[in-house]
C-alpha cells in the first residue's frame, strides 16, 4: 500500500511533464510562425522598395532617354512680329532685372514653351519700341529668328549645316501667331507675322512711330492745344520736354517730330461740346527720348487749362535761352498707347481664325471697360442732375498733387544743366572725355546702348546711340 502511493505519485508527475512538454512545443511553434510572418512582410516590404525604385529609375532612365529639341536638325527664319498688349498691369515692355512682370518676358515665356527659339541669346532678337510701366501698344513689332518647316528657298529662310534639303517635302510654314496666342496672356495677342531679310532690324529698319495719348476734353480749350501742339512738329532739342538719360549715354537731344495734332477719338456732331468726349493727342517722329511723349502731354494740359500760353513749347525748345529743364510733373501713363510702328516693304500675314479669336478677345476687354464707364457715367449725372451747379471737369491726367498756387514754368525751379549731368557721370565713371579731332572737349559714353532710346536707321540723329560709342562736343559748365 505504501509502494503504490509513490508510484501513482510519479506517474502523475509524468504526465504533468508531458503536458508542460507539449505547451513549450506548441507555443515555440507560435513564436516560429509569428517571426516568419513578420520577416515575411519585411521581405515583401523590401521587393515592393525594390520593386519601385527599379520602376522610378525605369521612368528616369526613359525620361533621360528622351533627347532635347534638336534645333540643328530644323530650318531657322527671320520674321517680323506684330503685336498689341494692354501694359496697365505690366512694369513695361523690356525685360527688367528687378520683376518679370513685364510684356517682353512673357513673350519670350512663350517663345520658350513652343520651342520656336532655341534662347534669348541666339534668337537675333530687336524690338521696334521701348515702352514704360502702363504704357499699351496698338502695333508694337519685333524682329527674331524661328524654327520654320522651310527647307527649299524663302524670305529670311536659313537651313543648318548638315542637314539634307534634297527630298524634303515643301510644307506650309508654321503658324506662328496661333501658336503664341494658345500660350500668351489675353492682355498681350500676336497679331501679324512676315518674312523679312535676315538682315532686318525692327529697330532700326522702322521708318516712324507714332503714338497716340488719350483725354477727355473736360474744360479744356481743345483748339488751343491743337494750335500749340503744331509747335512741335520739325527738328528741335527736346532736353527740357523729357527725362534727360544721360547716364545711359543718351548726349543728343535732337529730335524730328513729323506731325503733331489734337482731334475728337470719335467726332460727335450732335454734341461737338460734350465733356465727357474723349480727344487723343496724335504724334509722329523718327524716334523719340524718354518719357518724350508724356512731357510733350503734360504741356499741352497746361494750355488746354490756360495755365501756359502756347508760346511756352517755343521757350523750352529754345535751350540757348533756357538750358535748363524747369521742374514739372509728367502726364500719367495708362492713356498712352504706341499706335503705329511704320515700315516699308514688310508683307505682312493674317491667319484669318486666329484674328477673329483676337478680335473676340479684344471685344471681351471692351465690353467689360464700357460699361463701368457708363456706370461711372451714370453716377456722375445723377449727382450733377440734383445740383446743376457741381463740376467735375478737373484735370486728373497729371502726375503729383495739385498746387494751390500755380507757378509759370518760367518762373519754377531748373533742374541740372546738361553739361552738369555728363560732369556728374564723368566722375562716377560711366562717361569718358576726350580731346576731338579739332581740339575740343569730347564726352564719350562706353557701354551699352540706351534702354530708352527708340531710334531708327544710323543715318538719323546722329547716328545716336546705335553703337558702343557716342561723342558729343560741350562746354564746361
């Protein structure tokens, strides 16, 4: 009896050990598994990175596969551009340094974008006029080289050496102005393009331009600006009705202006009187100085008030008399417009649908300014109804506040001397002077051409500022 107790006792504690056995083995198996799961999923994980790189690199590998545009293998042509553009939210024309909010920088965005040009640099660029922040253009024309589709003979066509023209199926040249208006801003359209010698220049090659300023005729004697504003017409020394640029090498003041006139935008026979009737300042020259046109505005606005006689054009042109340019505030911008850029023999082409797109747009702009001005126009009459006697026919057109008491010009502040201005930039180094031929003092500029100049062929004005040097005979002051 007592033998059998231990005996049970141990079978028990063997069985005990079996089951203890078996647990170990079950849960070791668990942990197996777990660890298998878990190293499996880092495994798919990694072939899964794997996996997407291989693709990612796939991808680079295809992308840098694709070659670049190859310009050597297409046919270049120089043409002329013809295009308008509303500049009132641009900082002007030219490229600037300070801001790409400028016309010309987001002409060339768009030359970039159709891989017409190649660049800037090689593109054999030259634009006809230089205009300001605010200024628009009805007519502003560029001259450049683009990628054609014409291998055989053409105007301004020129085929990269190497490639083969024999066999090459003749095409219809690109369409130059769609392509640019599908990329372009509303507020700047394409409107012509032309052919022309791969020897054209816009700049130097156009004949005259003309710009147009716009103005309601208010209270102003718009007969007396018109008497005055044949006064300009002729060759004068413009160098108290603009903004003297000296330090960019601008020394010549001459300028030929070949018409000047004040007349209705729009004749109202019916109202010959109106107000509100806008009138436009029209002005022809060979070239024009900085800032020319809106000192010749501002002018005339003092002559429309009666402020100035006439007689005040004849004064400030007279720099024997008056050498120096009395302190006056221009016109403002926004209602000057380059109208007309003149050249001879440039067969311009129309791209029919294109125009009507542009002539869509163009509508859309005037509808949308047409009816805030009748609906300024409406308020105003209504105000004007109900009190007869209020006025609203100021002059709000020039630059600065009003003065309280008006100063004759002649009697105003002078600004610098010219003489002055090229001494100043003689020290600051960026004028030169020199002995000339017959002994006299020689001023001559080094460097780059003025951004403000809009000259023409090199046998106008003095061949000013075509090239790198420019000499002027002066005294000193």
């Amino acid at each position: 009896m007592s033998e059998e107790v231990p005996l049970a006792r141990v079978k028990a504690l063997e069985e005990e050990v079996e089951r203890l056995k078996a647990q170990l083995e079950i849960e070791r198996d668990g942990a197996g598994t777990e660890e298998r799961t878990q190293t499996s999923a880092i495994l798919q994980t990694e072939s899964s990175k794997h996996k997407e790189g291989g693709e990612n690199r796939s991808k680079q590998k295809k992308r840098g596969a694709e070659r670049p545009f190859d310009f050597s293998a297409h046919p270049g042509r120089h043409v002329a551009l013809r295009l308008a553009y509303l500049g009132w939210q641009y900082q002007g024309f030219a490229v600037q340094e300070n801001t790409d909010n400028t016309v010309e920088a987001r002409l060339f965005e768009a030359l970039l974008k159709t891989k017409l040009i190649q660049d800037r640099q090689t593109s054999n660029y030259h634009r006809c006029g230089r205009t300001d922040k605010g200024v628009s253009a009805f007519s502003q024309v560029i001259s450049i080289d683009l990628r054609s589709t014409q291998y055989g003979e053409g105007l301004g066509v020129t085929v990269p050496a190497g490639v083969e023209v024999k066999g090459k199926a003749s095409a219809e040249e690109l369409p130059y102005v769609k392509m640019l208006n599908s990329v372009l801003p509303q507020d700047i359209r394409i409107l012509q393009w032309a052919p022309v010698e791969t020897g054209f220049s816009a700049r130097f090659d156009c004949q005259s331009r003309t710009y147009r300023y716009y103005f309601p005729r208010g209270d102003l004697d718009v007969d007396l600006m018109a008497e005055a504003a044949k006064r300009y017409e002729g060759t004068h020394d413009f160098r108290n009705i603009c903004k003297m640029d000296v330090g960019n090498g601008v020394l010549q003041f001459q300028r030929t202006i070949l018409s000047a006139s004040i007349q209705p935008a729009q004749p109202n026979p019916t109202c010959p009187n109106d107000p509100h009737q806008l009138y436009v300042f029209q002005v022809k020259g060979l070239a024009f100085l900085y800032h020319q046109v809106r000192c010749m505005m501002a002018l005339l606005l003092h002559i429309g008030q009666k402020l100035e006689a006439p007689e005040i054009i004849d004064q400030l042109l007279d720099v024997e008399k008056n050498p120096r340019k009395p302190q006056y505030s221009m016109a403002v911008d926004y209602p000057l417009v380059l109208y007309d850029c003149h050249f001879e023999g440039v067969n311009w082409r129309n791209e029919t649908e294109e125009e009507n797109h542009v002539l869509n747009s163009l509508h859309q702009h005037w509808v949308q300014n047409a009816v805030k001005t009748q609906v300024l126009l409406g308020m105003i009459q209504g105000l004007q109804k109900k009190n007869p006697e209020m006025t609203s026919l100021q002059c709000w057109l020039m630059e600065g506040s009003r003065q309280r008491k008006y100063q004759p010009f002649l009697d105003r502040p002078r600004c610098e001397s010219l003489e002055s201005r090229i001494q100043h930039f003689v020290k600051r180094g960026r004028l030169e002077q020199e002995e000339g031929e017959n002994g006299e003092e020689t001023t001559v500029f080094r460097g780059k051409r003025s951004k403000h100049s809009h000259l023409t062929t090199t046998n106008q004005i003095q061949e000013q500022n075509h090239g790198a040097k420019t000499e002027v005979p002066i005294t000193k002051p």
